[in-house]
C-alpha cells in the first residue's frame, strides 16, 4: 500500500494533471450551482473563494438579493449559450 502521496504520484505520470483538472471542473460546476440558487456571500471571510464569489450579494442583503437574482440565473444561462450555442 502506497502511504505516500509523492510516491502515488511519481508512479502514475499524468495524474496530477488530471486530478488538477478534475477539481478545476468541479469547483466551477460548484460555483455554478451556487450562483443559480443561492449567490450569497458566507456570513464568515471565506478563504479560498471561486472566480464568480466577488459578485454574490452580500450576507444580510435581502432587498438586494431579491431584486437581483433573476439577472444572476440570467447571466449564467448567457454564459452558458455563449460557450455552447
């Protein structure tokens, strides 16, 4: 059993690339989904935060939330009709 991940990773070439774009893909799959139901900033600073964090609304901003959140599902339905066809 390989206990070290270096070792695990010298043994199969080309699978820290691909883990590297299996996580990329899932991050944005994530901030997809959180930009559709519910683009809030987190009450708490978030550390490490995905490209489409910045434009979330702020925690607390009810009135701003619920004015704004069909043109946020809007813009992810562009973007994905810009990328798709």
């Amino acid at each position: 059993m390989v206990t070290d991940i270096s070792k695990l990773l010298e043994d199969m070439p080309g699978i820290q690339e691909q883990l590297e774009l299996f996580f990329e893909g899932t991050r944005e799959i994530i901030s997809r989904t959180e930009q559709y139901w519910c683009p809030i900033h987190q009450a708490n600073r978030v550390m490490d935060v995905h490209r489409r964090y910045p434009q979330f609304f702020a925690f607390g901003d009810a009135q701003g939330f619920q004015q704004g959140l069909v043109s946020k599902r809007r813009a992810l339905k562009e973007e994905h009709h810009d990328r798709h066809g």
